[in-house]
C-alpha cells in the first residue's frame, strides 16, 4: 500500500512527459504520455503514484493527517519552466512604451539613454532589500500561474562588484514560494557606459576578473551573452562563452534577435546549451543547430513588446529537427509574468501546436536550463511539482489566452493563489 500525504482524483487528464528522449525534437514533442481519468498522489514532496484514479483507490491511502483533493475533471502537467528570464531588476519602464507606439525602435531608446540603461542606474542604487522585495512580488505572480522552476539572469549591472552582487541575491529570491532557480551570468548584456566603444575592454574585464570569480564561488550555472550589433559580436561572444567553458560553466546566447549577428553560428560551434531569441535565424543556421543538438529557447511574446512584424521561428525550429523550449523573457522591455499566456503565443504566433508548446514548455525547458533531472516530468519519485487547470484538456490551456491554473503545487506544497 502506498502512503501519502496529499491525493488528488477527479482528473480527465494529466500530461506525465514521461515517453522520449531529453529534449525532445520533431515528432516526439507532440508525445505528452496523456493519462485519462487520472490520479496523482504526494508524499514528502514527491510524487508517490501517478496513473488512473481507479488504480488510486486500490494502492493509495491517505495519512490521518493528509488530505484529499477531487478536481472536477480538471487537467494537470508538470509545473511549467521558465528558461528564460530577466526577473531580478529595479523599477520599470512604462514610459517607454508610448515611444514605441510613436515608432521609436529598442536601439534607438537605448541610444538615448533610456531602455536597459535606465534599468542598469536603476538597479545600481537599489538596495538589495528593495532588489529582493521588488523580485519576488514578480516571482509570486509567475509561480500563480504555474511556474515552478525558472532561469534568472544577471546583467542589470554591468560591473565586476555590481554583477557578483545580482548572482548573490538570486539563490534568496522566491524562497518563500520554494521555487526552483537557476542562476545565470549575464555580465555581457550591453556595453556600459564607462566602457563605450571599448567593448573588447570590457569582454577582457570579464574573462580575466569577472568569470574567475563567478566560477570559483559557483554563482551561476551558465553564462550567457548578448550577440548583437551595438552589443557584442560573435568574436567577442565566442571569446566569452569559451572562457565561460573552461572554467566549467554551462554557456548560452542572445542570438539573431534582430539581425543575422552570427550567434547562432557560434552557438552551434561551441555546442552551447542553448541560443536565444533566435528570430532571424537562417535555415542554414536552423540546421547548424539541430545537428549540434542546441536547444533554441524561443520568447513569442518579445516581438509583439518590441513592436515588430517578426515573429519567433517556432514552426521552423521544429522542422529542422531543433529541440525548442519557451520562455517569457519577464524583463522591463517585455513584461510578461504568465507562462500559460507564452504557450498560447507559442501556438497562435509561433505555429508551435499546443501538445509541442507544452513540450517546449516543460521537459525542453528543464533540459535547457540543466533541471531535466527534477523537473519538467510528472514521475514517481520527482519532485511533486503540478499546475491544475480547469480546461477541457491539456491542449486546451494554450488554447485560452492566459489561462489561470486552479491549483499550484511545488514539492507537493499547494502556492497560494493570487
């Protein structure tokens, strides 16, 4: 007999992840392992049994202290990964985006001295209480709608001191919420200003002094770069990720986000764990990527924020046989907290279908931000970590625009709904 602390029945279906290889690529990320009139159990955390509700009643028993929920033919899937992210920032910038509107482009803004740099200042001189409160208002919101594990990057500082201090506070955010966090090294997301047109200057900063650092401290489990024009070029990218490698770090890229830089050329190169963006990317590169094994982590929420007429080569990416994984690219230029409003981008804008935007929004995800061991899978002995929405099946929540999980579980804890 099987003991847990908390059972959960009445479900039409769960989407377990469990069938394929990690990650999962082409007609293997429309596999999402279904079971119909299905039952989950916890116990210290972990899932416990996973199968129909009928095999539920002969195998399962509740504790005397435990509890039991009945969903009323509501749907489940793992709690959903966001592999990409810029949470952790000061202020905001919502003046930016009547600019927008008015036709001012991202470089433009930046140029002026507005965009990320106004973000950077911003941050400089918020107070790592400030910092933190602010970041997990946000994580709150995300993990309400499902989100359980996620990447954050640094890269709002853009000094040595300033940058160590970001990946310091990253492990306390969402601690309350026990949300699963990855950090990630982005002293490489613009040039500062100290450093203007000396950005191979500030590259050696961080080869020589920065990354040392971050990699001796274990500060981060990836480092990651901007490749673009006015940021950083594929020389310099590929100068920083190779750094970032010997030293035994994960590496990743912003990559063709506006034009073709060269970033996904070096991603493919150096086998990075994955490039991102990836808007303008050529078939060439496509296929570069898919025979590197790159997963390309898309954001399809991002053009329409930057106001273009792109959209993220979801349809593309998975044509060529390109393992493909979402996230929301949460940051002052793209404010999104919903990963269930990603999915649906993901499908509508994308052509991902809703069973691959779920893939990518899951096992992909995890496999891309190095959690494929934890999360991403609804499996006997992970971490029990579900979204239950009250769709009419799991297909259904890309389906609905911004859908909103009934219930939010982390190690088998309920998250308190927002």
């Amino acid at each position: 007999m099987i003991r847990a602390d908390h059972l959960i029945v009445g479900l039409s279906e769960v989407a377990t992840l469990t069938s394929g290889p990690i990650p999962r690529t082409g007609p293997a990320m429309r596999k999402l392992s279904l079971i119909d009139r299905a039952a989950v159990a916890f116990d210290e955390g972990r899932f416990v049994f996973v199968g129909t509700e009928r095999g539920a009643r002969r195998e399962v028993r509740v504790r005397s202290t435990g509890t039991e929920w009945d969903a009323a033919g509501a749907v489940a899937v793992p709690g959903l990964v966001d592999a990409h992210t810029h949470v952790l920032f000061a202020g905001d910038r919502h003046d930016e985006l009547a600019l927008k509107i008015g036709g001012a482009s991202y470089s433009e803004i930046a140029a002026k001295g507005g965009g990320m740099y106004s973000t950077v200042e911003a941050t400089r001189k918020a107070s790592a209480a400030s910092l933190l409160a602010q970041t997990d208002r946000r994580l709150a919101r995300m993990a309400s709608s499902g989100t359980t594990s996620l990447e954050v990057k640094s890269g709002y500082a853009l000094t040595h001191a300033g940058e160590l201090r970001l990946l310091e506070l990253i492990p306390r955010i969402g601690r309350s919420l026990g949300l699963r966090v990855v950090p990630t090294f982005l002293g490489a997301h613009a040039i500062p200003r100290e450093f203007t047109a000396r950005a191979d200057a500030y590259i050696d900063l961080l080869v020589r002094r920065t990354l040392p650092v971050v990699a001796r401290r274990g500060l981060a489990a990836f480092c990651d770069v901007f490749c673009e024009p006015g940021f950083f070029s594929a020389e310099q990218s590929e100068r920083l990720l190779s750094a970032a490698s010997a030293l035994g770090l994960g590496t990743k890229i912003h990559a063709e986000e506006f034009v073709v830089s060269g970033g996904a050329a070096v991603a493919a190169r150096l086998g990075v764990r994955s490039a991102d963006h990836l808007i303008e990317a050529t078939e060439t590169d496509r296929l570069a990527l898919a025979r590197a094994g790159v997963t390309a982590v898309l954001l399809p929420a991002t053009p329409v924020a930057s106001f273009t007429s792109k959209r993220s080569p979801g349809r593309e990416l998975v044509d060529a046989g390109v393992p493909v994984a979402l996230g929301t690219d949460l940051s002052p230029n793209s404010w999104i907290e919903s990963m269930p409003l990603v999915l649906s981008f993901a499908s509508y804008l994308a052509r991902l279908t809703p069973a691959e935007a779920l893939t990518a929004a899951t096992v992909n995800a995890a496999h891309a931000i190095g959690l494929s061991a934890e999360s991403g899978q609804v499996a006997l002995g992970r971490s029990a970590d579900l979204a239950v929405f009250d769709a009419g099946s799991v297909e259904g929540i890309g389906y609905r625009w911004g859908a909103v999980p009934v219930r939010v579980y982390r190690q088998g804890k309920l998250i308190p709904s927002r």
